[in-house]
C-alpha cells in the first residue's frame, strides 16, 4: 500500500471573503425558508460551518488548506486485491472517515502516490477536502500525539498508535512542574506503575522518598540498595516528632522554632482533633514553654551547641520528647483533656512516638514502612515522615528528588485537618524551586476531595503537571469530572481500562497509555527476584 498526503495553503483574503457572502446569503434563506423543508438542515449545518471556519481563521490565525489523500493498494492476485480493499475501506469506515474508489481512473491515482509530486486534476476535485491549521497538524506522517522526550522515562506505549512513550518531568522549559497524582482501583496496576518509576529514576540517581502504608515496596528497596524504616509496636527504629533540623530552613533564613511550631500544631491537631484559635494559642505557649527547658528559643543560635571545640548544630538528644509535652500538658487544668488524649503516646499502645530519633537518612532511596500503625493511626506516621523527608528534598536544590504519598487521602481528606492538608499543599506548591517531585498516590478518589469542599484535593491536582487515571469506578470518575477535563469519552475508557492502562494527561496531552516492564523488571517487583549488582548492570 501507498499513501500520497497532498496540502494547497488556501488565500485567507478570498476565503474570508467567499465565506462572508456565503453566510449572508445563507442567513437571508434560513429566514425565508419554511421550517418544514427537507433541505432546513443542510442549510443549517453549512451555515454555522462557514461561522467556525471564519472565527478561527479571524481570531486564532489558522489558515484553511485544500487536503487531498490518495491509497494505492497493490496486489499480484485479484481476489486478494478485493479483500484488501474492502478490509481498508472497512477499517476507515469505522473512523468516521469517507472512502471513494477511483474507477476508471486508477492510472491517475497511481502516478499521485509515487513520489513525482504531480496531483492531478482529474481527481483533485473528487478527493479535495477543507481543513484548517490545527486538524492539519494530525495528518503528517510518523509524527503521533505521544510524548518522546529526549532525556526522559520510558513509561510504555500509547494504545492507539503503539507509539513508544518517554517523559522528562524534570525538564522545565516544557513542563510546569514535576508533581504528578495516581488514580487507580485496587488491582487497576497504579502501585506497579509506581514501583516501576522507582526503579527507572533510581538507575538514574535521584533521590527517591517513599512512604509506605502498605508494605508493598520492600523487594525494589532491596533492589536498589536503599534503607527502610520502620514505625510501629515491633519496630527498634524512632522519629522524635520535636526534632527541629538544620536543614528545615534555607541557608540565610531565620526561624527555627517558629517554623516548627507551625508544624507540630498540624500534628496536633490529628490527635487532638480540630482545634479552635484559643485552643491553638495555648498549645503554641506550651510548645514554647517546652523548647524553652531545654534552651531552645526564637534566637536561631540557641540551636547550637559547642562540641569538641566546634559550634555544631543540636541532634535530638538536645530535643524534647512527648514525655516532656506530656508533663507540661498535665499540670495545667486547660490542657488537662490534651493530656488525656496524649496518653496513649506516652505510657500506652503509641509509645514508640515517645522515643529519641536513632536513625540517619543518607541513602537515595528511604522506604518508610507504617504498616504496623494501623488504619487508625497511619496519619501519624504519615506526617512524620512527611515532614522529616520535605527537610531532607531542601538540602540541595540542585539534586533531583521525588517523594511519594501513597494512600494521600489520609492527610489531606475529611479525617485530617486544615493545617496537615495546607502543610501538604504547600509541599505541592514550592517542592519544584528544590529540584523535587511530589506524587500523591491514591484509590480513594471521593476522600481526597472531602475536606473543606475539596479545596486541597483541587489544589494538589491543578498543581501537578501529570495526572495519572488507571481503573477507576464511576462513583470515583464522576468525583474528577467536577475537577478535570475529561470527556465524556474518556470517562467511558477509565471505566473500561484493562490492568496496566491508564489514562494520562501530561501538560495539555492527553494520551492513552499501556504500561510496559521489561521481565527483568517483573521479576524485581512481583518476586522480588534479582542478583548482587543487576540493577547497575542492566541501566
């Protein structure tokens, strides 16, 4: 089979000018025709096709073209010549695309395909089509929809063109940012696709963050070589959640302990539940009062001490614990029910909150396992980590990072709180201008929009370049209707998807894609199979 693809540039004066008056004559017979005529319609549909044509060619400068498309089917057997041809005709059939054959003149059709650049008259006006600038963009050869950045992740194939599909979400010229958000049912192959991430960004050593509440990511972290830690009853691994760090402000930047209270009243406010600004500003003078006894206050020097004749800054020894809060809360009658609630943290079930940080981050890929939580208490451990990894992606601006947030609904949903959920935004909003990604994770599409009218959920998603639709159920597809454009084709195809597809919107694209691994790469992360030194030597 040969294609020949003809394009004549039209004059936009004459065409503007022919499609004036035909809209004048037209407008002047619809008013004069009878409703009840069979040719109404016509007239209508011509009518309001020359008012498109003319406003995009007026107001967004696309010209109009003259397209002509010809197919030369060969074959050395007739029968097999007729069943090609109605085999093309079909399939173009259910495209929505027109076909005509060119009986009696074939020899015409023939020269048109052979690259003589000759398109003759005698079947230019059979074949002869308008299309403007931006429909005219679709029909060039080999140039499809898909995304094929140069430096980019392989992420699989485009469905209908099986293009192959490569994104650099670091590339800022072309991109807004690099934050992308994960939609999918479980089983829909969102936690594969995001297992598959991690291993591909970490052959290319950036500095991967996971919080983990379902366990799922113990076999890529032992893949890569990378540390996990562990939160829970059975854990010997501890986060203080007073820890102020050296590196949670910028280099030239003040307000240490400022930025910390701001902090630790979000957290708070996941135990104590939603507090009101007298309840707030108490909290805030025990938070004081606290750093206080251990000589910390709003002067950033106070957070430094002298080591072996060197001014080093303070580690979590120096730090308060829960147990010091929790002492402090109890002899106030105000915060008598505070204290209450803290107990558990302290002297209860919770405890392993109430310890000293004794673990050290200087590896490129952190797991944090919660799994041990609980249902109930996973935010908590959630938002320590979140915090302890957003301090670590300020380090160096310069370095590529990325922190995931499966299950995101948790800490941005109807059971978290505005100070969590705005903390998280925040991360969304500034994590670029550090040379890091933020990727929310999520089955639970309707509880991400649940707090505050959706406004943080809205928030994440307008602030993430790529979104990421697998399977999703039509309770769910309906909740991102209200803040997405999908079509309505596109809900249909997100209802439909088989495991591994998924919908993507990068930027302004919208492509269809099939998520592809390499056997290797299955191995890894459905058996957790690989040997000493496979990941260095297959990059």
């Amino acid at each position: 089979m040969n294609i020949s693809i003809f394009y004549e540039k039209q004059n936009t004066y004459k065409i503007l000018r022919n499609l004036t008056y035909h809209i004048g004559n037209v407008s002047a017979d619809l008013k004069e025709i009878s409703e009840n005529r069979e040719d109404i319609e016509i007239a209508k549909n011509t009518y309001d096709d020359a008012k498109y044509i003319r406003k995009e060619m007026q107001i967004n400068s696309q010209d109009l073209y003259y397209l002509y498309i010809y197919i030369n089917i060969f074959s050395k057997d007739k029968k097999e010549l007729e069943y090609s041809l109605n085999k093309i005709e079909g399939i173009l059939q259910t495209k929505g695309i027109f076909t005509r054959r060119s009986n009696f003149r074939q020899e015409q059709l023939f020269i048109t395909t052979i690259p003589l650049m000759q398109n003759l008259p005698d079947i230019k006006l059979a074949a002869r089509r308008n299309i403007l600038t931006d429909g005219l963009i679709s029909t060039y050869p080999f140039i499809s929809s898909s995304i094929f950045d140069e430096s980019g992740v392989y992420i699989g194939k485009n469905i209908y063109n099986n293009s192959m599909i490569f994104i650099d979400r670091y590339n800022t010229k072309k991109y807004k940012n690099p934050n992308m958000v994960v939609f999918g049912m479980s089983g829909a192959g969102k936690s594969f696709y995001i297992k598959l991430l991690i291993l591909r960004y970490g052959t290319q050593n950036v500095s991967q963050y996971v919080i983990d509440p379902e366990r799922e990511y113990e076999n890529v972290c032992k893949a890569l070589d990378g540390t996990m830690f562990k939160i829970g009853p059975n854990s010997n691994t501890y986060i203080n959640v007073f820890d102020i760090r050296e590196e949670s402000i910028e280099k030239n930047e003040k307000g240490y302990l400022s930025n910390k209270i701001n902090k630790l009243k979000g957290f708070f406010n996941l135990i104590f539940g939603e507090m009101n600004e007298e309840e707030k500003s108490i909290i805030e003078e025990k938070l004081i009062k606290l750093y206080q006894s251990k000589g910390i206050n709003f002067n950033d020097k106070s957070l430094y001490k002298i080591k072996n004749n060197k001014k080093v800054f303070k580690d979590s020894t120096d730090m308060p614990i829960l147990e010091d809060f929790y002492n402090i809360l109890e002899k106030d009658e105000k915060t008598k029910k505070f204290y209450i609630k803290l107990l558990p943290f302290v002297k209860g079930s919770l405890s392993f909150f109430n310890n000293y940080t004794n673990i050290k981050i200087n590896n490129k890929l952190i797991i944090a396992d919660i799994y041990e939580l609980g249902e109930e208490n996973i935010k908590y451990g959630m938002y320590i980590f979140t915090e302890l990894f957003w301090d670590k992606i300020k380090i160096n601006r310069n370095e590529k990072k990325i922190i995931y947030m499966d299950e995101i609904w948790r800490l941005i949903g109807v059971t978290s709180n505005k100070e969590v959920a705005s903390f998280i935004y925040k991360i969304f909003k500034t994590i670029r201008k550090y040379g890091g990604s933020g990727v929310a994770i999520t089955q639970d599409v309707s509880d991400l929009f649940s707090l505050e009218n959706g406004i943080y959920g809205k928030s994440i998603l307008n602030n993430s370049n790529i979104k990421v639709f697998f399977c999703l159920e039509e309770e769910n597809i309906n909740v991102l209707e209200k803040y997405t454009n999908l079509s309505e084709k596109e809900k249909i195809e997100i209802k439909s998807f088989s495991k591994g597809e998924a919908l993507m919107f990068v930027g302004n694209d919208h492509l269809l894609v099939k998520i592809e691994a390499s056997n290797f790469e299955k191995n890894i992360i459905l058996k957790g199979e690989f040997f000493e030194g496979d990941i260095n030597k297959n990059n």
